[in-house]
C-alpha cells in the first residue's frame, strides 16, 4: 500500500464525501474512486459503504483508517526531522499576496516567524495568482498566495484558506432580493457583475463563472485586462444599485450605509487561497511560515 492511498482513503473516511475528498486531494472524483476500488481489491476487504448520505468506513476500514493515520504521523514526523538539517534560512524572504486576505491570516504565522528567524526579512508584494505563479518559478518570488492549485511538480502547495463568498449589492436592492437565509444566487438575474481579468487567475476565473453562468447570470463583457478589483471599485459599482460585486465576510474597509454585504443561500462560492513555494526550496524559515499557514481541516469554511 502506498501512503498516497493511505492519504485517499484517509481523506474519503474523514470527509465522508467522495467528491469534498477529492478536492482536497486535488485531484478528480473518478481518479479517487478508482484508488478506492484497487486498494479494496488489493486488500480484498470492503473499506467503506457508499450511499446516499455520504460515505462511511466499515469495521476493516475503520481498522485501516487508525492504522493508517499512525502511519502517516510518522511519516510526516520523519520528513520533519530531516528537514532539521536543511538550510535555516535567513535573508530576505519574498512573499506574494493577493487583495482581499482574511486580515488574520498572516498576523500570527509571521509573529511566530518574527520570533524563530529573526534574522528573516519579509517583503510583501501584492501580485496576482497568474504574476505570483510565473515569479515563482522565476526564483522572484519565494512564497505566495494563489487563488488556484498550481500545476506541476515545480511547486508546491498547501490549502491556506476558504471562504464562502457572499455579495456586496446597494442596501435597498438587498433589501428586495434577501430572504431569511440570504440572497438566491440566481436572483441577481439581469445585474452586472463587476468582476476581474480572467488573466490574473484564469483557473479560478473559469471556475467561479461557470457556476454563475450555472445559475442563470449573463455576465457581459469581461473586465479589462490589468484592471485590479479593488474594494473602491468594487464599492463604487454597486452603489448604483444596477450591479454586484462578490466578496467574503470580513470584507474591508467598513461598508458606507449604501452598500449591504449579504450570504449567497446554499454557499454555491468557496474561494480558495494556497501557499505555494518552489519545490526544491530547503529553507527552514520557510517550512515554518508554510506549516503556519496551511489549514488543518479544509471542510472548516471562513
């Protein structure tokens, strides 16, 4: 058995949902099923039992599942500590960001930081996903912030945060639309989207327009290219009242009496952030900044 069908599986059992599994072993639902059914076969067992509520480990696979995730621990606490005696780092450590971070996400894992290298210098540069990925692989960048898993094996990745994006409308129009639960995404029918270039994240851009375009929404003509969606610009067009804009719950600054931000029901709109770094990169700095960073149990949604 290898360990990544200990992680698969671990994954399936804990989210207890094929399709949550495979997005957060980002990868696609028919791969992970088939890793299911050949480490069934191989162990010649029933691991779990699909049904319409999700899927649950049997008595083997719930053996399987502590033994596997012993397994992983001590993996993982191996790989730790050979990475003791890789490069400490120090120097100038160059960090990408995107707009709109929660405001809490980088406050304490760059404390930490502060505190274990204080030889380390950070230096943030606000860049999009699609500038950050080509710095990355660049050497001009030594960590980022990405809306979308990069692909390759040059980089790597771990999954920072979700959030569940909700919509920024003119009060009075959220008045009319919102129910008790929040606002239907297909009643925004027949309003603007103000959006972003689909170049500074064309994955996430693809992704997030295809569920609109799901719910019945006529999104115009695209944002002009190197147009940054700022919160100014984002405020600025919903005012009118004939336009929405999409945005987390903590979105800053203060909103003005104007402009409402209201749950979408259902939460059809998860935005993803990863941290990504070159792959061959063995600064100890750095593996600290990413273990502070990276969201232990993905289902928790902001």
């Amino acid at each position: 058995m290898e360990l990544r069908e200990m992680r698969a599986f671990v994954a399936v059992v804990e989210e207890g949902s094929l399709s949550a599994a495979a997005r957060r072993m980002h990868v696609s639902q028919p791969a992970l099923s088939q890793t299911m059914n050949a480490l069934e076969r191989q162990l010649g067992v029933q691991l779990v039992v699909r049904g319409s509520t999700g899927v649950r480990a049997t008595e083997p696979g719930m053996t399987l599942l502590a033994e596997a995730r012993a397994v992983l621990a001590r993996y993982d606490q191996a790989v730790a500590a050979v990475t003791r005696h890789a490069a400490a780092g120090g120097g100038l450590l160059r960090l990408g960001i995107p707009l709109e971070l929660p405001p809490d996400l980088l406050t304490r894992p760059l404390a930490d930081l502060a505190t274990a290298y204080p030889d380390t210098r950070v230096q943030a540069r606000h860049m999009s996903t699609a500038a950050q990925l080509t710095a990355l692989r660049q050497s001009e960048l030594d960590v980022g912030l990405v809306r979308e898993h990069p692909i390759g094996l040059d980089l790597d990745a771990v999954l920072a945060v979700e959030e569940r994006l909700g919509v920024l409308l003119a009060t009075t129009r959220a008045a009319a639309l919102a129910g008790p639960d929040g606002i239907r995404l297909d009643a925004l029918a027949g309003l603007d989207w103000v959006g972003f270039p689909r170049s500074g994240s064309p994955a996430w851009y693809d992704e997030l327009t295809a569920i609109l375009r799901s719910h019945g929404l006529d999104l115009g003509p695209a944002a002009p290219e190197g147009q940054e969606l700022i919160a100014e610009v984002k405020l600025a067009a919903v005012t009118a009242g004939g336009a929405f804009a999409l945005a987390p719950p903590d979105f800053s600054p203060p909103l003005p009496a104007s402009v409402t931000w209201s749950p979408l029901v259902g939460h059809p709109l998860i935005r993803r952030t990863w941290a990504v770094w070159p792959a061959s990169s063995r600064r100890r700095d750095l593996g600290q900044l990413i273990a502070a960073l990276e969201i232990r149990r993905p289902e928790q949604v902001r």
